[in-house]
C-alpha cells in the first residue's frame, strides 16, 4: 500500500476514503499519534488518487465529501473519530458565509425585539392592502421573511438557512445567493398576501426557494459543487403537502412555500448552463 497523506482530523479522513470508494480507488485508515494516515490499496490507480487529494486539500469541506459518508455510512472501529474535531461553533461558522451570517443574526434580533415588546412586526410586515403596494416602503415585500412567531419556527427556518444558504454562498458566491433571497422572499410574500391576507412571515419560503434550486441545480450540473440529499427533498415535498392538507396542526404560509419552491426551480434551471467560481 502507499501512503497519500495524513490528517489531523479522522472524520475528514473517512468522507475522503469513503468519496474516493465511489470512484473505485480502495484506500485504507491507520490511526497514530501524528494523525490518521490514508493508504491506497491498488497502486495502479496512483496518478488518479493523487490527482484526487490534490483536489481535496484545495477543497476540503467540499460537499462531495460529507455526501459520501452519508450514502456510505461507514466507520471503522479502529478510529478514533473524536481527534482532531473543531468544536461545534467553528463547525457552524465554517460552514456559512458573511450573507449567511447576517440574515441569521437578524432572524434572532428581530425575534428577540418582538420578545420584548417592541412594535418591530408592524414596521416588517407586508403591506397591510393592495392600495399601499406602490408606495415607498418597498422594504415590506422581503422583511416579512425575516419575522418568526415561535423559537421552533425560527429554529426550523433558520437550521435549513444555514444548511442550504451556506453552501450555495460557499460554492457560488454571496451574489447568487442574494438574488434568491430577494426573489425568494418577495415573491412568495406577494403570493401569501393574496392567498392568506397581510399578517404572515417566515423564512420558509426563502428556504423553499434554495430547496428548490439546490436540487435542480445538482441534477442538471452534478459538478455544480452543491450537494442536495434526495431524501431531504422528499422530506421538505411531504411537510409542503401536509401543510396545504391542513395536517401540521399549526398556520403554515402553504401558497409561500409552493411559490418560493417554483422561484426556487425556475433558477436553477435558468442557471443550468453557469460554472461555478
């Protein structure tokens, strides 16, 4: 076997050996206390492996990566996968870029301000008729986004913000992923307004928006450097037709998701042809 290189971190090792399995290299993990070593079982598929690590250690927290210890799901008993893992919050804030960051943040102090008593949902909320739809306050087709009426509905929206959000604003940059935050609030928003009235909000349809496009996007362009597990599309698919069902047992801003999912398709297939980077 010949060695490809060692690193201090065996979780980030394994999504490495378990990505190149799905290539057909074989490697192996042997633990020391200089760090977890990566052994190539089949030295006839050196050039390639190589070529491989070169590019993993370019991109290491590429989504290729974790999405083959997922479909894999395997580990070796004889690591210790504890090692050389970052704490939780560096893990959080290296995933997300600064686009990411801040609508999170905003999230929180909205929520915090409305704890408190401060009048903050009637300055964001959609505009109250269809009369006041030209006048200045342009801001009110987007902010009602950001304002959340429980911690479990900020919570939900927020997690999926930062999984999806994240890695669209790592892999193509903080101006694509402002576009469908704008799109993607503004026009669900619109849609809600005229299904429900003026007194909604959520990132949801956001999120739906970013669903909608990570999913299209990795279909049609694999290498688009996304990564969109099927099963959680399913997933998402089934909480959207529970909610028009009425079956979720709490208000859902269903005509938002659906539109914010459309917004969501209707980018990544108008993208389908851009590379990343």
């Amino acid at each position: 076997m010949i060695q490809l290189l060692v690193l201090g971190d065996a979780r980030m090792a394994q999504a490495l050996v378990d990505y190149l399995a799905t290539l057909g290299i074989p490697c192996e993990l042997t633990q020391s206390e200089l760090g977890v070593s990566v052994w190539l079982a089949d030295e006839r598929r050196l050039a390639q492996a190589q070529q491989e690590v070169k590019r993993f250690l370019s991109e290491p927290n590429h989504p290729r990566y974790m999405e083959a210890s997922w479909q894999s799901g395997h580990a070796d008993a004889r690591i210790d996968y504890s090692k050389g893992m970052t704490d939780p919050v560096t893990d959080f804030l290296h995933q997300a870029g600064p686009l990411t960051l801040v609508v999170i943040i905003a999230c929180l102090a909205i929520y915090a301000l409305d704890a408190i008593g401060l009048p903050i949902f009637d300055e964001l909320a959609f505009h109250p008729t269809l009369a006041q739809f030209t006048d200045w306050q342009a801001w009110r087709y987007v902010t009602p986004a950001f304002i959340h009426f429980s911690v479990l509905h900020l919570v939900f929206n927020l997690l999926w913000w930062w999984y999806l959000g994240g890695q669209i604003e790592q892999r193509l940059g903080s101006g694509k992923l402002f576009i469908l935050l704008i799109v993607g609030a503004a026009l669900p928003n619109i849609a809600e307004f005229f299904a429900s009235g003026p007194r909604f909000g959520g990132l949801s349809g956001v999120v739906y928006a970013l669903l909608g496009y990570s999913w299209l996007r990795t279909r049609l362009q694999p290498d688009c450097g996304l990564a969109m597990p099927p099963a959680l599309m399913g997933f998402m698919l089934v909480w959207l037709v529970l909610g028009f069902l009425d079956m979720l047992g709490t208000p859902t801003a269903n005509m938002a998701h659906l539109a914010g999912l459309l917004i969501g398709l209707a980018q990544g297939w108008l993208d389908r042809h851009h590379r990343p980077g």
